[in-house]
C-alpha cells in the first residue's frame, strides 16, 4: 500500500478568484453577495458586504421606485 502525505499550504481568500473584478469595484475579495428580483433582502446585507471588501446588491427588479428609493437612503444613512 502506498501512502503519502500530502501538504497544501494556506490560501487566503484574495487569493482566489480573478482580481480584475476587485480592481474594477474597489473591493478586497472577490466575492459578491445580494438578492434576485423583488429586494428580498435588507440594504443590511449590502452595507455589511461592503464594510468587510465585498460587494453586496439589492436585485431591484420588480420593485417601486419609492421602495428602491426608500432602500438607497436607508444603505447611505446606514452606511455612514
């Protein structure tokens, strides 16, 4: 039987994926996170996607302009 140990070293998570998308947007990690259509999400998951390098979305399809509206300020307010 042969047996050989094998050892990966740490990959950190900037390290995966391409890093044009993160030069583009401005973010850490090549990660994007958010909602389909209908704004089943918070601007929470945005804001918080944000602060920690990512980028987050709000799918704003099927929605009022006054709720995305009211979605916008609420993220900028939040944001701060």
């Amino acid at each position: 039987m042969h047996t050989s140990a094998h050892w990966t070293p740490p990959i950190y998570p900037e390290w995966l994926g391409e890093r044009s998308p993160c030069e583009v947007h401005g973010t850490r990690f090549p990660y994007v996170a958010g909602a389909m259509a209908n704004g089943n999400c918070t601007a929470r998951i945005v804001i918080e996607m944000g602060r920690a390098g990512m980028l987050g979305f709000v799918g704003a399809a099927g929605l009022e302009g006054l709720v995305m509206d009211q979605l916008r300020r609420n993220a900028q307010q939040r944001g701060r």
